[in-house]
C-alpha cells in the first residue's frame, strides 16, 4: 500500500525535488524544495483531516501534496502535468484508483490546468499549497530584486500566514500579516488574486466558506 512514508524516502522523488529547486533556482522563483513540499503535505493532511475526509484520503493528501511541484524541472508552464505524469512513472504498481486519484490532485493543484477540482484530495493540494506566503520562500533578499520582483516583494512583505479550518463554523481561514510599509496590500492581490478565487472553489467542494484576511481585516 502507498504511503507517505514511503513516498517522502523514495530516491527518485527526493532527486525531482531537488532538481526541482535547482531549476527555479536559476530562473529566480521562491522556494519549490523540500521545506515547501512537506508544509504542503502536512497542511493537506490537516485539512483533510479536519474536514472529515477518510483516514485513507488523509494520506493521499499528504502524498500529494508532496510531490505537486516535482515537475518543476521540466518545465514551468505544465509542471503540474510532468509531476502527475512523473508520480505514475515513480509507483506504476500501486492501486491504480488510487494512483488516478494523485495524480489528479497534483495535476489540479495549479489555477491554469483546464480540469475541475473534481475530487477532495485535490481540494486539499490546492488550499495547502495556495496558502503559502511567507517570508522565508524569498531566496534573493537583495533590494534590487525586492524591487524588481513583484513575487519576491510580496512573499518578503508577508510577516505572519496562518490557516484555521472551523468545522463548527465551515470556515477555512487564511489570516495574513503583510507589512505595509515594505509592500502595499494591493500588490498582494495583483498576483494572489486567482488563487484566493482557486482556494474559494475548493474549499466550497470541501463544504467550506473561504475567508482571507489581511491585517485583522477580511477582504474575502
């Protein structure tokens, strides 16, 4: 059976990891190692657990969430295909519903795949993953490139980012801190706001209300 265990110690997705990082490296983008891959998988296995998904479910999530950005490396535009692909390519001979069902979650996990969110393991990628603003993804601090780079400049700026899941209330919440005396709040939305409106739509599949709040204020 497939686990994460299993899956987090396999050479062959550590080495898409960590090519992975290398290859963003070189063309300036945040962090997409290891540090990001297990807060996604983590953060997936939280919310599905929270959610009430089964405990087999929980696992996928963390599975997935995992692995959603090893595709990297081949290529920006479609890394979230090259992963599916990859993962399948890595365990051929596990159940293949299960497969089908990491796979679609990896590959549904970026806003630009022409698919639905059709299943809650996908979900749960997408409202780990989009959730991850913060400061220490920035890899070049330097001022100049904190000018030039809106993505560096806004991650940078994002003092505090934490997300609460309310059974009670169907609320999943994403409360940021961003200082506004570095980056102001509208720059934020310049380029999150698809993926505050992608975190909406899975969380409405999870049976959930979607809330961001930036500075104690909701906007979303």
């Amino acid at each position: 059976m497939l686990t994460y265990s299993k899956v987090k110690s396999n050479p062959k997705i550590l080495t898409y990891i960590h090519q992975t990082e290398l290859a963003l490296t070189a063309i300036g983008y945040t962090k997409h190692g290891l540090g990001h891959a297990t807060l996604v998988a983590d953060r997936a296995r939280t919310i599905a657990r929270m959610a009430g998904l089964t405990k087999r479910e929980q696992e996928l999530s963390a599975i997935a969430g995992f692995c959603h950005d090893m595709g990297n490396f081949l290529g920006r535009k479609y890394h979230h295909y090259w992963g599916a692909l990859l993962f399948n390519q890595v365990f051929p001979d596990e159940d293949p519903e299960e497969t089908a069902v990491v796979m679609g979650a990896i590959a549904n996990h970026d806003r630009r795949s022409e698919m639905k969110i059709y299943h809650s393991v996908s979900a749960t990628v997408v409202l780990a993953d989009k959730s991850d603003v913060r400061r220490s993804r920035v890899r070049n601090k330097s001022p100049e490139n904190l000018r030039r780079d809106i993505h560096a400049r806004v991650n940078y700026g994002t003092t505090s980012s934490k997300l609460q899941i309310s059974p009670k209330n169907k609320k999943i919440t994403l409360s940021l801190k961003i200082d506004t005396k570095f980056v102001p709040i509208i720059e934020y939305f310049e380029i999150f706001t698809e993926r505050m409106v992608y975190c909406r739509q899975a969380a409405h599949f999870l049976g959930y209300k979607f809330e961001l709040v930036i500075n104690h204020v909701k906007l979303l």
